[in-house]
C-alpha cells in the first residue's frame, strides 16, 4: 500500500500552490462583485419601474440577504415578481393610448344616427340630418346652432334644431294621410252607409 500516494497530501499540495491560491482569490472577488452588482442593478432596475421609494431598497436588500453563495435564486424570484412594466414604457403607452383617443375624437359623429361623418359635410347621408348651414354672405361653414356666422359676423337665420329622420317621415305620413281624407288635418273616414 505504499505506492498509492496519500489523497490528503494531494489535495494540500494542490490548494498550497500559489496559482491555485490566486485562482481562489480572483473567483471569490468576482462572486462577491457580482452579488453585489446584481443587488445594485436590483435597486436601479426597481427605480424604474415604481414611485414607491422603499421597493428598490428592499429588493436590493432581498439580493443581499441570499449571500454570495445562492444569490441567483434571490435574482430569479426578483425577476419574477418585478412589475412588467418600468415607468417609461407605461408612460409611453399612456401616450399613445391619448394619441388615438384624440384621433378618434378628430372625427365627427353624427348627432342623430351617430355615423361617422366629415368636418365639411353639409348633411349626414345615412339619415340626412343637416350638419352644417352655409353662411350667405361669406359662404363658409357654419354650425347648425349658430345665430351669427364667426367668420364675417353675418347675422344667421334662426332655424329649428332638425327633427330625426325617423320623426321627420312619420310626420310627413301622417299628412299624407290626412290629406287623403279629406280637407281637414286629421280626419277620419266615414263608414259608408248601409243599403
């Protein structure tokens, strides 16, 4: 048994050399530069995404608290409870989300039917409310409501609100009606009389 040599003496002879011992050192250095680094990016990275100044804190403190040797667990659970979002990318798309709010309300919509109508349409063409009145003197645009015309300062007919399509036809029926039957608005009818 004398010629096997000695596993303990091997194993100090090994961690004895000075190369070995440097090798040591500089993995034990860049472990703990490291741990620390990502509990600093921890804190940056919850900077960014919250207004709460004691979360970053915290999850640098998370980071620290798992020690050199398992803080890649504490990285991996931050990863996964960090918001999704940083405060940018959720102000940036409030940003866009008012952009085509403000886009969609660039278009009109017609008042009775609610289609969608254009800024100089004169009448809607699905239900052919009047949208718009021409002003005789400047023969500009003018809103329906309007009693003076803000582009020449012209003095606007007064006009009632125009009813809805649908009013507007039943009415129209009704006198067609009562014109059929007889002179006076509305009458009824007489049953013929009988034999």
């Amino acid at each position: 048994m004398e010629g096997l040599p000695d596993p303990g003496q091997i194993w100090s002879d090994f961690t004895s050399n000075p190369v070995v011992q440097l090798a040591a050192t500089l993995i034990v250095i860049y472990v703990v530069m490291l741990w620390l680094g990502t509990a600093y990016w921890a804190f940056r990275d919850m900077q960014a995404r919250t207004e709460n100044p004691i979360l970053p804190y915290f999850a640098s403190a998370l980071i620290i608290f798992f020690t050199p040797l398992v803080f890649l667990f504490a990285w991996l659970m931050y990863i996964i409870i960090r918001p999704r979002e940083t405060m940018a990318e959720v102000y940036e798309r409030s940003l866009a989300e008012e952009s085509l709010l403000a886009e969609m309300e660039k278009h009109r919509s017609c008042p009775t039917c609610r289609a969608r109508v254009a800024e100089d349409w004169i009448v809607c063409p699905s239900c052919r409310t009047r949208l718009h009145r021409i002003c005789p003197a400047c023969q500009r645009l003018t809103e329906p409501a309007w009693s003076i015309c803000a582009f020449c300062g012209t003095e606007l007919p007064s006009r009632a609100r125009p009813a809805p399509a649908r009013a507007r036809a039943a009415a129209m029926a009704t006198d067609e009606r009562a014109a059929d039957y007889g002179p006076e608005k509305g009458a009824v009818p007489q049953a013929a009389p009988n034999p």
